[in-house]
C-alpha cells in the first residue's frame, strides 16, 4: 500500500478520537457484495431450517444434537471460513466472515456453540501454531472432524489470566509436559476433542503458556455440566487435568507467550461478540414489531400507541448506530490485514494485526454491542407484555440468553477499564499524540467561546461541530485525570469508566454519522432523510450523557476554581441543537411498522 494511499485512509486504532474521519473512507453495511449476500443467505437458511425448530431441544441438550448441528455446518464450509485454504478451510476475508457471524448472532445458546468452534477452539492454533500443528489440526477443525474447546479460566482466576494454577512440567527426558490443574466455564467442553490449555511450566508466571490438549490423553476428565440461567444449549463443563502426558510438540507458541495468545483472541473475540449479539439484536426487533402488528388492544394494534412507538424507534436508533460502529470497525481491520498481507508479513502477523491494532475500538465494540442487546431485548420482552413473561414466546429465551454478553470476552467493566488504558498507554509511547489537542484545549478555556454558526449547506454541520466538542470534552476529562492524579489514575475506576462511557458515546456518534453521511451521498438526501434523523436523535441523548459522566468524572478529582474552569469548559463542549425526539422515534417506528419489521438493512 502506498505511503500517500495510508495517509489519507489509515486510522490508527484509538486515533477516532483525536482525528476526523471522512465517510469515503468509511465501511458500511450496504456495500455488502453479491458473493457475501449469498454467504449471508445460506447462513439464514441454515439458521431457519436447522436452529430455530428445535430450540428446546437443543437447550435440553438432546445427546449429539449440538454435534450433528456443528458436523452440518461443517458440511457447508461455515466452520473454516476464516482458515485459509490451505489447510482446508474457505479462506474469506475479515469482511465476509462478520457477515455471516452477525446472521449466527441469532442461534442462541448454539451462538456460542459456533463461536467457541470457529473462534478461540480453532484461532490460537491458526494464528500460532507450527505447521505441523496447522496440517494436523486445521483441516479436522473446519471440517467438523473435530470440536474444539478454550481452557482459560480457572476457580480463583477469570479476568487475572496470570493468576492461573494450572502447571505443565516437563519430563526428565524431555519429550512430555506433565499437566496438573482444573479449568472451568467450558465452552463446548462435553464434545470437545482437542483443549487449548493455558498453563505455567513449573509454576513460574514468566512462562504463562499454552498447550494443544486432546481428550483422548490420560487424565483428562470432566465435571458435570454448569446449571446456568441462559445459553442452555451450549455445553459448559469444568475440565480436569490430572498427571495428563502432552507431547512436547503439542507446545502451541512460544514458552512464556500465552499471555499474547490469549489477549490476542480475546481482541479478535471481543469484535466478533460485539457483531454477533447486533444480530441477535435485529432478530428480536424485527420479530417484536411484527408482534406488535398483530397484538391488538381497544381494538387497536399495539404498534399504534405512542408509548410503543417510542420503544420501537429508540430500538431502531441505538441498533443501527450500533451496527454502523461494528461495519466501520470490520472495514478498519479489514484494510489494516490488507495492507499487512501487502506488505509481506507472516501469516501470524496478518491474522492478528487488525485486531491487535484496534484492541480498543474492539473492546469498545463488545460493551455497545452486548449492552444494546440487553436493551433492545428487554424492551422487546416489554412490548410482548405478559407473553413476553412465558416460554412460549420467544423473548423469555431471548432475555435469558442475552444476559452472558456482558461477561463474556472480559466483563464489560474490565472492558472499559482496557479501552482508557490502552489508549493512555499509546499516548505516553507517542503511538497516539493526545498531548498536543489536550493543550489546545486548555488555551481554548481561556478564551472567548466560539459563537460563529454552523455551515448551512452543510445538512450534518451540526453534528459535526458536536463531534469534535464531544471529542474535546473526552481530552478535557481524561486530560485532566492524568495531569491530576499521575499513576494514581489506575486505582480511581470510577473515572476511568465515566471516561470511557463518553468514549463510547464518541465513537458510536461518529460511525452513526459517517453511515449517514455516505447514504446521503450515495442514495441523495430524500432517501436517507430517515437516517438524518436517527443521527441528530442520537447526537442530542449521547451529548446529554456525555456532559453528566464529564460532570461525574470531573467532580470525582477536581476542586475550587479548576473545577468550575473544567465544568464551563465541559457545559461549552456538550451544547447541541434541540431535537423533537418524539417526532424522530416515531417517523423510524412508523417506517418499521409500514415494512412490517426492522428494515433499516438486515
């Protein structure tokens, strides 16, 4: 890729918050591609053929069904999809493959079924394993030969990965590594024939690593399965390991490098659980405004009343702002990986270097996509009233299975304590220059507010001017959290997590925008008038979050006059236009309700 071409294309991950971005340059869903369409097709009628009929039997865990389900898919090539062809897999790019994880977003309990297969079962092993490993493994795996299985967590360490008891000591002759240990919350553990296990060689935290473990070693056992409140279906077992001999070759990595192994996936993990659960997401809105067509009252459809419609519309705004941050995200890795592979890296480097790369927008990503499920899904259950309260129905499963979200791939306020931290981190190894529009913003307290008007012409002006205020408004808070408290910062979480709120809030209203911006130019303003909207409803309820957790964050380290300098200064960077919000939620409920669903691209 040529140095002028990444200039002006080339967003560094954490850099949205300190750089303008052009909607040329942005990735939406729209431009799907003929080929992924089919893809996408074939993963819905999978879906619709062979999950959603048997739901019950698949939470009652009917001995093989899960299996016969996951050896279908394999059939179909959907297990290898991201496993070069090399070692038997399809070999699609990042784009195609989110895709059709986002449709899998909506198997439920069988989501996680899938994601523990295809995802951290399958990619430590393709992203660092030798290739022998590769050639024996990888094949097996995208054919559904062979189920997989992560073995990370353990009784007194789940987000700590360090704090791992689990020991691997090696032979006298040289040829084993002796495994000792327990794991637990197993994904896919009561099928799995091969188990990435974490582990330290003779307890020594500097030689955290990972091992290629299969099940038909000695001393490998299993616990009963977990009787959990939601993703019924899914398989989660606590693993044992008891004297178990693994093979010197079955090291995966380097010793001392399961940190980086398990980091990376958790990147990438984070990212394609973020996508999946918009997916589920689209499939309880759309299902939840076809019920409420049909559900009548006073003999009136449901979806006629105002209180519903503002259900309807709020759902529709907060979930394609969502979907528009998960596709500009896709697009991000997606040309980062491009322009590796160009460049002549490793393969292990390709694979990994998107994700890695974006590590913050990838966290940040998890926390919107799962908290806007967990949205979206209780206010569907709301709509559905009662029924919504009874098995029959499809949200009582629907708010069960959504809950785990938040905890998965790293709890969403571990999550939101990485995405501040990683970001401060690259500030201070000049990766990210946060310093020079942090001191901007100092001068530009001192000075007289800028009351000029926006660019009329312009329909997103507004916006715009909102954007970067929100973008300084984060520069002033964080700024001013680390000029005051040093590295005494990582012991205040509150801030950090009100800092990483309006972080969130940025860059949701920046993808929202960008999505709208390029619909406009590509589709004329008439037909993307709906999406206006939804922007400027969005901007006006982020900007009113934004001030608060500014307030919350500011009053928690700052006092006297630097606090009322910094909360004027906060006031001037959150203003923005009124917004008739009821108007706006109605005109994109009254939209789904005429197209009978969620019809803003599904």
């Amino acid at each position: 890729m040529e140095t002028k071409t990444e200039k002006k294309t080339f967003l560094k991950g954490g850099e949205f918050v300190i750089r303008e971005s052009s909607w040329e340059e942005t990735y939406i869903p729209e431009q799907i591609t003929e080929e992924q369409q089919m893809m996408r097709n074939t993963a819905k009628d999978f879906l619709k053929t062979e999950i959603l009929p048997v739901l019950d039997r698949l939470d009652a865990q009917e001995d093989g069904l899960t299996v016969e389900k996951l050896n279908k898919l394999g059939e179909l090539g959907m297990l290898g999809l991201t496993i070069p062809e090399q070692y038997g897999g399809s070999g699609v790019d990042f784009t195609t493959s989110t895709f059709v994880g986002e449709v899998f977003g909506s198997a439920h309990g069988f989501t996680v079924s899938i994601g523990a297969q295809t995802g951290i079962g399958t990619l430590p092993i393709l992203y660092y394993g030798t290739e022998e490993q590769r050639n024996k493994f990888l094949p097996k795996l995208a054919s559904g030969e062979l189920k997989s299985a992560y073995c990370l967590t353990e009784p007194g360490s789940g987000s700590d990965a360090l704090g791992a008891k689990t020991k691997a000591e090696l032979t006298p002759d040289g040829n084993h590594y002796i495994l000792n240990g327990q794991k637990i919350f197993i994904t896919n553990a009561g099928f799995a024939d091969i188990f990435i296990v974490f582990a330290k060689i003779n307890g020594d935290d500097k030689k955290f690593t990972a091992f290629i473990v299969e099940k038909t070693f000695e001393g490998v056992s299993l616990g009963l399965e977990e009787k959990k409140m939601g993703i019924k279906s899914s398989s989660t077992r606590p693993v044992f390991f008891n004297n178990v001999k693994v093979p010197k070759e079955n090291l995966l990595g380097e010793i001392g490098k399961g940190y980086k192994i398990a980091f990376q996936i958790l990147n990438v993990g984070r990212y394609k659980l973020g996508s999946a659960t918009i997916g589920a997401s689209k499939t309880a809105l759309d299902t939840t405004v076809k019920y409420a067509c049909e559900r009548q009252q006073f003999k009136t459809p449901i979806a006629q009343f105002g209180a519903i419609k503002h259900k309807l519309g709020e759902m529709g705004i907060r979930l394609w702002a969502a979907e528009a941050a998960s596709f500009r995200l896709c697009g991000l890795i997606h040309e980062k990986e491009h322009a590796l592979q160009e460049s002549g890296a490793s393969l292990t480097d390709v694979l990994t270097g998107g994700a890695e790369e974006y590590a913050i927008e990838c966290a940040l990503l998890k926390i919107v996509g799962s908290e806007v499920l967990d949205f979206v899904i209780d206010e569907c259950l709301q709509t559905y009233g009662g029924y919504g309260f009874i098995e029959e129905y499809p949200m009582a499963r629907a708010y069960r299975d959504s809950r785990i979200n938040r905890i998965f791939e790293g709890t969403n306020e571990i999550n939101r304590l990485l995405s501040v931290d990683t970001l401060l981190k690259r500030a201070m190894k000049g990766q990210i220059d946060l310093m020079t529009p942090g001191a901007a913003i100092q001068k530009e307290l001192m000075s007289i507010p800028d009351f000029s008007s926006t660019d009329t012409d312009d329909v997103f002006a507004a916006e715009k001017k909102a954007l970067r205020n929100a973008k300084k408004a984060f520069l002033l808070v964080a700024g001013g959290a680390v000029q005051k408290l040093m590295m005494e910062l990582e012991k205040e979480q509150e801030i950090i997590m009100h800092a990483a709120d309006v972080l969130i809030d940025i860059f949701v209203m920046e993808s929202a925008l960008l999505r709208a911006e390029k619909l406009m130019n590509l589709q004329g303003q008439q037909a993307a008038q709906i999406y206006i909207d939804m922007v400027k409803s969005l901007f006006f309820d982020a900007m009113d979050r934004i001030n608060i957790n500014g307030k919350q964050a500011l009053a928690a380290f700052a006092e006297g006059d630097d606090l009322r300098l910094m909360i004027m200064g906060l006031k001037r960077f959150t203003k923005y236009e009124m917004v008739n919000t009821k108007n706006t939620r109605r005109a994109i409920a009254d939209k789904m309700i005429a197209e009978n669903g969620y019809c803003f691209w599904s």
